[in-house]
C-alpha cells in the first residue's frame, strides 16, 4: 500500500473508528476534517496526530505514516496504524482532553472491538505508536518548515455523516 491508496481507505477507516467508538461507548461526533502533514519525528520520537479542542481538524503527522508505509508490507498494520490515530484523535475530539485517559479509552475500545491481543491496534494501543517502526533514533525535520507554520493538506470527503449537511 503506498500513501495514495491510503489517503482514499482513510475515510472508511474513520467511519469504522466512529461506528466503534459509537458501539462501546454510545458517543459520536460529526463534522471534522482530517489533514495529513510533515511534522516529523524529533529525539527518538513523535506525534503521531493531533486535534485540537474543541475544533474540527485532526492533523495526522505524515512522517512515521512514510516509514510505516516504507518498511512494513503487511497492509493489517498500516491499517491498524491508520486506525489508531484516528481513534486516539478521534476520542480528543470528544472531549476526553486528559492524555493518559484518552489512551486508556483508546486501548479499551481497541481490546474490545478486536478481542485479539495480537492484533496490531491493540498491540499499539498497549505499546504505543512506535512499537512497529524499528529505530526510534530518527531526527528528521521536513525541509519546508516554515516560519509561518507547516502546510497541512486535508482530505476531502473524509467525515461520511457530515457531508449531508453542506450542499
């Protein structure tokens, strides 16, 4: 799978994290948009996204998503890394602004939804972001860091449910 084809399977993946979410928890939200940008990975570590409350983006770092893509072939993974973010992001967005509770949810839903402890969301869930991506080490910074801030490109299409409310 390569960054294309994942941009056009994200929106799916979203709509299961929210039909999940919405499964174990009885909650939901409508109405955000994702973007995907370079933020790149400092002293061995990273974001792997970020939402602000209570706004409506939820920005995923693109750089661990090209290292994911580059050097692991089984599409489950990237696909359990995709849902991940979304997910850990996804629950930000309602309101779970506490960071060690927003991974305890996100590791609640992942166990119950896949009841594998094997299968990779959980496993990332349980043992964080990077436990797929062999060296940590990586100091990279995007060549077009800007002043100014950092492009952020957003997917169209992304939120299903909220498409009916704009014409």
């Amino acid at each position: 799978m390569n960054l294309k084809e994942l941009k056009q399977v994200m929106p799916e993946i979203f709509e299961t994290v929210k039909d999940d979410v919405r499964k174990i928890y009885d909650r939901h939200r409508a109405g955000l948009r994702l973007g995907l940008a370079e933020m790149g990975m400092f002293q061995g570590g990273f974001i792997g996204g970020m939402h602000f409350y209570p706004g409506t983006d939820i920005v995923m770092n693109t750089s661990p998503l090209k290292i994911i893509l580059e050097e692991k072939t089984e599409d489950i993974i990237i696909w359990a890394y995709t849902y991940h973010i979304l997910l850990h992001e996804y629950i930000h967005s309602l309101g779970v602004l506490d960071e060690k509770q927003c991974k305890t949810i996100t590791l609640n839903v992942s166990e119950k939804i896949f009841k594998n402890k094997n299968h990779p969301a959980v496993i990332m869930a349980e043992n964080g972001i990077g436990y797929y991506i062999d060296n940590l080490l990586i100091r990279y910074v995007p060549p077009d860091r800007r002043p100014d801030g950092i492009h952020i490109e957003y997917l169209y299409g992304f939120d299903k449910e909220s498409q009916s409310y704009f014409s």
